[in-house]
C-alpha cells in the first residue's frame, strides 16, 4: 500500500499477532463482496434519531441535518466488510458502524469503492469518512507515500477501533516451503494492491539475492488474488490475519488454502476523517467509546470471533 491507500496497512504496519487466535475459531463461519454502487439503507440505525440518540449533539450540523455518515468502503474484504449472499453489506466494519450510528443519531451508508481510492475520495468530499480495515500509519496521517517516501496530500485523521496483523497462505497442502516473509524469494505473491501485504513484499524483495526476486503480482482486491492463487496462478497469498484467515476456513469448504507462518506487523484499523474535520472525528471517538463502555462492541467482537483484536478504549491517531 501506499501511504494513501494501503488497507490495510504501510510497509510495516500490519495487524496484531495477538489477533492469532481470532478468526480461526468457527465463529469466521458466520457468512462469507463490490462494484462502484452505493449500499442503500444496509446500514440503518435501526430508526434511531438525533433526539433520541446520546451523542447526536457532537456531529457537526451538516451531518445532523441530512443524519447521514457516508462511508466510503472497499466491501470485498470478508469478515470486515462483504456483502452476503442477499447483497447486504455486512461484517465488522458494518456492525460497529450501526452501533456507533444509535449513539448519534445517524445512517452510516457503505458506499464501495476501490481501496487505493478511498482516502482519494474522502480528500474530494465524496465520502465523509473511509472506514475498511485501514491501518493508521503515520504515512497516511501525514499524506507521505510509503513507497517514495514524498507528500502526496494533507493526511488523514484515524479513529482508531481494532487491532490486526498480516498473514501468508498458500494453496492447501502445497506451501512451497514457505514459513515466513523470507521464504518469498523466488516466490510469486499474490495480493491486494495498497495494502501492507504489498508493502511487506516489496520491503521483503529489497533483501532478496540477485535472480531470487519476488515476483508481486497486486490485483484491486482480495477476491481477485484468492482466484489467482487457488487457480495456481502463484505461490502464495497475503492479507490482513482475519481476512486470511476467513478465507482458509470458507473457501472451497476449508479445502483450498493453509496459513503459514506466524502473523507479523501488528498496527490498529482506523475509521480516517479529513484533517480539518476535528469535529467529526471527535464525535466518532465518542461513540465507539460509547458502544465499548455499553458492550455492543464486545457483542460484535464476539460474533465474528475477532476478540482477541478488540481495543479497550478508542485512540486517535495511534498508528505507527
């Protein structure tokens, strides 16, 4: 990922080792993703008003008026954000977000994008917020590319909610003798292009020897490298751990990917607002304290069996 775009993460960010145990539980069995269109209403607040929520005077009166948050979301990243089989947007994001919504008063509307876009169009005013298992970096909060290291815009703001690490699979019974990031040289990878999966192999290809380069081949989601690397066309696949790991537990039945290895790079998920929207990104720190201190938000951790990722409290910008 760049620093504008990765999901995921910047080249050495990840998610939390400690989420290790999370998603392989059987809980990740609970459903198993996106065009350009907007999500109508999946995300409702289950009728809640900014008269009856508790937090509803802290947004900023724009948002009161028209009592929507529109989100900007790549939903192709199952369990944080996938559509169903109904084509309802749900996971993670998509819960904590309803939840958060009771206390403001307010729809959080998924609208899907791209994941390298989303900080794009949060920059241009189409979303209000980007909310996709993004990791807060420091690069994105400065607006500095990860990969060359120069300014490429204002930075973000992150709320941040959760807590993950990055993961390698391969193809079920053939991990090419792939345990670790070293193990790569040589290898064809697949990935999602923005993320730290693909900052974490241009970073690990910088230390191959001469004629053992890692081959990247980077795809606009998920999806699409799982399809390559379960067709054979590579040798392994990386993502964040619970989306790895989703996939090894759903596709094919279980009978199509391994994980290898440990997870590596552990950073925070962070809800991004636009810097000079202080005000907003008070009031979602607000919420999600909210829905921490009144166990909604242990419920959700819970259902999808992501715990050991949940955070105590919210923290703006806590990225590295």
């Amino acid at each position: 990922m760049t620093a504008s775009t990765t999901r995921r993460t910047t080249a050495a960010r990840s998610r939390i080792a400690a989420v290790g145990a999370i998603a392989v539980a059987g809980a990740l069995l609970l459903t198993g993703c996106g065009d350009q269109t907007k999500d109508n209403g999946s995300e409702k607040t289950d009728g809640a008003s900014a008269a009856a929520a508790p937090l509803a005077d802290k947004l900023p009166q724009a948002i009161r008026d028209k009592g929507v948050i529109k989100v900007g979301s790549d939903i192709a990243y199952a369990p944080v954000e996938f559509k169903d089989d109904s084509g309802k947007t749900v996971g993670i994001d998509p819960d904590i977000a309803a939840a958060m919504g009771k206390q403001l008063g307010v729809t959080f509307e998924f609208e899907n994008g791209t994941f390298d876009t989303l900080i794009t169009g949060l920059r241009s005013k189409r979303y209000d917020i980007a909310m996709s298992a993004m990791t807060d970096t420091k690069d994105r909060q400065e607006g500095i590319d990860s990969e060359t290291g120069k300014k490429v815009g204002e930075g973000v703001d992150f709320v941040d909610y959760f807590t993950a690490g990055v993961s390698i699979y391969t193809k079920k019974g053939d991990d090419q003798g792939i345990k670790s990031w070293s193990d790569l040289c040589g290898k064809k990878i697949v990935l999602q292009r923005g993320t730290v999966s693909e900052d974490l192999a241009k970073a690990e290809n910088k230390k191959c020897p001469a004629g053992k380069k890692i081959t990247i081949e980077a795809f606009d989601n998920d999806q699409q490298a799982q399809t390559r690397l379960r067709a054979g066309g590579a040798d392994a696949g990386s993502s964040d751990f619970p989306v790895a790991a989703y996939a090894v537990k759903t596709s094919g039945g279980g009978k199509d990917f391994q994980l290898v290895g440990e997870q590596v790079e552990a950073a925070p998920y962070g809800i991004a607002v636009a810097k000079n929207n202080t005000q907003l990104r008070d009031a979602l720190k607000a919420a999600l304290d909210a829905i921490i201190d009144n166990g909604e938000y242990k419920k959700i951790m819970d259902k999808w069996g992501v715990a050991e990722g949940a955070v105590e409290e919210a923290t703006i910008n806590g990225g590295k």
